[in-house]
C-alpha cells in the first residue's frame, strides 16, 4: 500500500474556512461521513489554524531564526489534511474526489516517496 497526503486547498480571500456556521455544519457532516466509510485507510488527519498562527522557521546566515507568520503570502492555503493508505493511484485519486465534494473545497493528492 502507498501513503498518500491529501491536502485540503482553500482559497483563504474570497471563501475562507470556518467562515459560516450553517454551510461549515453541513461541510463537517459531510467529511465525517467520509472520514467513517475510509477510517481503515487513514493513518493521520486533522484541520489548521488560520496562516496567522503560523511560525515559519528558516536558515539565514547559518543561523536557524523563526518569524510569525505563514511562509508565503497567499490567497490559497492547506486548511487540512489526511494521510491514507491506498492499493493504487487511481484508488487514491477516486478518494481524493469524495473528500474534495465532502469538503467543497480543492483536494490535492500526492504520494509519498517509499522507503
């Protein structure tokens, strides 16, 4: 089996998440529903703050130096994700489009290297 992270993409400007309490009920219904029919396959998920809470770290001069904030300024961001497990590529690909109608939003599924 190959380990696939699926990347929940919002576009943090005109549809930000966790924005309306009615639709945001609904949504969360939706990818429970989803969660529960492929919990065998998932070996990790969960959901991110706002870029606000971020603290990106990096290397200036040799030094290692953190600054609050995202690491990017973007209109689009990973709001959340899942790590599963799936026997093929198209497996994962056919999960990737009921998470992205369960969340509504664009799911990005990518492999990750073997080891």
């Amino acid at each position: 089996m190959t380990q696939y992270l699926f990347s929940v993409i919002h576009d943090y400007v005109n549809n930000p998440p966790i924005a309306d309490p009615v639709k945001d009920a609904a949504m969360f219904a939706r990818v429970g529903a989803f969660n529960e029919s492929i919990k065998d396959q998932i070996l990790f998920m969960g959901g991110l703050h706002s870029p606000e809470a971020a603290t990106t770290c990096t290397v200036t001069n040799g030094e290692a130096i953190a600054t609050d904030g995202p690491y990017t300024e973007s209109k689009e961001i990973i709001g959340g994700l899942w790590v599963i497990e799936a026997a093929t590529h198209h497996e994962a690909v056919e999960l990737g489009k009921r998470a992205t109608q369960a969340c509504g939003v664009a799911v990005e599924v990518r492999p990750f290297h073997g080891i």
